[in-house]
C-alpha cells in the first residue's frame, strides 16, 4: 500500500502535491475549514467582497419569497418521459448482478441524491456499497465534508470515495493519484471472497472515464497483460474481442451494452461496466427537483427539440439559482457583476451573452444566455454548489410499486 492509500485508510490528511492529478482520491475525513486540504480545484473562490458581504447578502436572501420545488411541474417532462425507462437493459443488468459480490456506484458529486437510480437501492443489498463521487475538484473541502455525512446517515453500510474526473490532465505519470479506489475496489472484492464488481451509474455521471483510469492504472501497475481482452454481453450476442478502453463522451448514453473487463490478472478480478440507465418518468414526476437537477448537470439524454425548449432550459438555470440562494453560495453575484443576490433568473441571464443582442432573436439569444449559465455552473464558475439538499437527513431513497409499472405501460 502506498502513502495516499495508508493516508486514506487512517484518516490523515493528504497532501497538496498528492492530490494533483488526473482522478484524484481523498481522505476519509478532511478538516472542513482547511484550505490546503481543499478538495481538487476550486475555479471560484469566494472574493474580499463576498465574504465581507456574506451577513448582509444572507439576510437579503431570507426576504426572497418562498419556493417549494417539490410542487413546480416540471418543463417538458410529458412530451420526454415517453418510452425513457430502459426495462430491457435493467433485466439483463440485475441477471448479470447475480455474478458481483461488489457494486461500484458511480454519481455526480452535484447531485449526490438525485444521481442514485431507484434500481441501485436493490442491486446494494447483500453486496459491499461502494459510491465514487465525481466531479470532485468542482466542490471544496466543507461541502465535501457535508456530502459525505450525509452519505454516511443515508447509507450507513456504503463506503465513499470522491474523484476528480477531469478531462484535461490525462497523463499517465498521475495515475497514481488513483490508488486508493483501485486499492479500495479490489479490497472490497476479496473481503466477498468473489472476482467480480459491478459499475452503474445513471447516463454521463462519468462513469466511463472511472473505469478508463481503473483500467490504465491496472496495465501500469503489470496487472493486466497486454493481451488482455474484453466480452461484451448484449441480449442476443456475446463476444471477445481485443480490449480498449471504453469511449468516453460528453452527452448521456454512450455505453450501450453490459462489457467485462479485467481488472487483476493473478488472482483474477473483473469489474463490469453497464449501460447508464435514466430513471422512469414517474420518478421525475414524483420527485421533480431532480428533474431540474439532472437537466442542469447534463444528465438527461435530452432531444434537440427539448434543447431548444427555451422555457425548459430558464427552468434548469432557475433552479441553479435557487440552489446557490439557499446554500449562500453568492459566487454569481461577482460572477455575473450583480449588486446583490437576486431570486430573478432574468436579471441573472441579461449579463450574459450581450454581444449577440443585436444579432439574434429573443428565442436564440435566450437560448445562449441558458447554455453560458448552465456552462458556468458545470465549470465551477459559479462555486462550489450541489443541487440537492444536504441538510436533508430525512430523505429516503424512491421506492417502485406495481402502480408505477401500471401507469409506465399505459403511457
């Protein structure tokens, strides 16, 4: 075991230099208010004026009418939900599970409770729960700190790790920084006495670019031969053929088949990697603030049409911004060169994308202003923000009943 891994393992805190690299692990337990311990990269960090105005700004925000988002109906989720529950790849998914004795959920750090599929809940009884935050380097050490206490009440059995899977450091003299979840992931599969984990995730949480640094890591360390091949098990076929690395992409959707892979050649151990499976309608419809969550973060494979759905997209950016007033994360305020916060999502869009005002109509120009928005908050550019509560220790992961099922048929 190396000094990440031991640091991990005790709780001891690691070291700048330590957690540069391309997917980063991190201590158990960080000191929350410890900025050399920050988790990853913080593109934000709060300014002179926004910490010396942090009181004032909070007090304003407390006059801000009250929403509850758990009764807004959600833009464009009718003409969406709509043959959207993969029935099909579940099977095969919970057939295959029989083989794992080690699930590997992966989720958006950002959305940590909306990003759990309601099918997973199953998947996690009886095996070791192992959850991988991504999108680490885009939160700091205290909201890491609250994440993982929440995870901690919610999933007492689970273990977490959080990962920085950034896309533009790809160099293979920092995988090391990936040790402890290799480390952690193969632990987990001896202490079952099995050889095989299974990899889930719900579609774009970056559960591909996981597996690929797993995968790499392995062949720099010798355990995996060169030679080394992967099946891939669809429904009606399964074949060998010669290993890759799984494609990665920014866009909900890509892994389309259940795939094996070596993860350890002596003793042999295999993780498989499976399709991203979006929840059914009646989840949003349920739960509609992780509609706007999964909308915001990128994580519904959404149509041009939807895209291009202008009351839709407000609708998401809104959302963010009622995230950010409600956990005073009032990094928009200097952002967006505001005087104040504000609950208007107008008045937030109206400082983006000027340029093209005299150029394009209202529709396209607020379009623009949506993605720019959006594209601040999925770049850290807006702080560092999760969408879900984690001051709610009393959620409780969705259950299914035979009358969802009912109604997903007659639909």
């Amino acid at each position: 075991m190396n000094g990440i891994a031991r640091r991990a393992t005790t709780c001891l805190p690691i070291t700048a230099h330590e957690v540069s690299g391309l997917i980063r692990c991190f201590s158990a337990r960080p000191d929350p208010n410890a900025d050399e311990h920050h988790v990853g990269r913080q593109l934000s960090r709060p300014t002179e004026r926004q910490l010396s105005s942090h009181e004032k700004w909070s007090n304003a925000v407390k006059r801000f009418p009250k929403r509850n988002w758990k009764e807004v109906e959600p833009i464009g989720l009718e003409d969406w939900s709509a043959a959207r529950y993969e029935h099909e790849g579940l099977a095969n998914i919970h057939k295959r599970s029989y083989d794992a004795s080690v699930l590997l959920e992966i989720r958006d750090v950002r959305v940590p409770a909306s990003s759990h599929h309601p099918s997973f809940t199953r998947l996690a009884k009886h095996r070791e729960h192992l959850i991988a935050y991504t999108h680490a380097d885009l939160i700091d050490a205290k909201t890491r700190y609250r994440v993982e206490n929440w995870t901690s009440a919610i999933w007492p059995e689970s273990k977490s790790i959080f990962l920085d899977t950034r896309a533009d450091c790809r160099t293979k003299d920092t995988l090391h920084h990936f040790d402890i979840a290799f480390d952690t992931l193969l632990h987990c599969m001896e202490q079952k006495s099995q050889n095989f984990a299974l990899t889930v995730g719900v579609p774009n949480v970056g559960k591909s670019s996981v597996l690929m640094s797993l995968l790499r890591l392995g062949r720099q360390r010798g355990l995996i031969p060169k030679n080394a091949v992967k099946t891939r098990v669809s429904p009606t076929k399964r074949s060998t053929i010669n290993g890759r690395q799984p494609g990665v992409e920014d866009k909900p959707g890509k892994t389309r088949e259940i795939t094996e892979y070596l993860l350890r050649e002596k003793p042999r151990a295999f993780f498989m990697d499976v399709p991203g499976i979006t929840p059914p309608g009646f989840y949003f419809k349920e739960r509609p603030e992780a509609w706007f969550s999964f909308g915001a973060t990128n994580l519904l494979p959404l149509g041009e049409d939807a895209l291009q759905n202008v009351e839709m997209q407000k609708q998401f950016c809104d959302y963010v911004l009622y995230c950010a007033n409600r956990d005073r994360v009032f990094h928009y305020v200097d952002k967006l060169r505001l005087d104040g916060p504000t609950d208007d999502i107008n008045e937030c869009l109206s400082k983006l994308a000027n340029k093209y005002a005299t150029k394009w109509d209202d529709k396209k120009l607020t379009l623009k202003r949506c993605e720019n928005f959006l594209k601040l908050y999925n770049t850290g550019n807006l702080g560092p923000l999760v969408l879900d509560d984690m001051s709610d220790f009393r959620w409780k992961p969705f259950k299914f009943s035979d009358g969802h099922f009912n109604k997903q048929e007659n639909m």
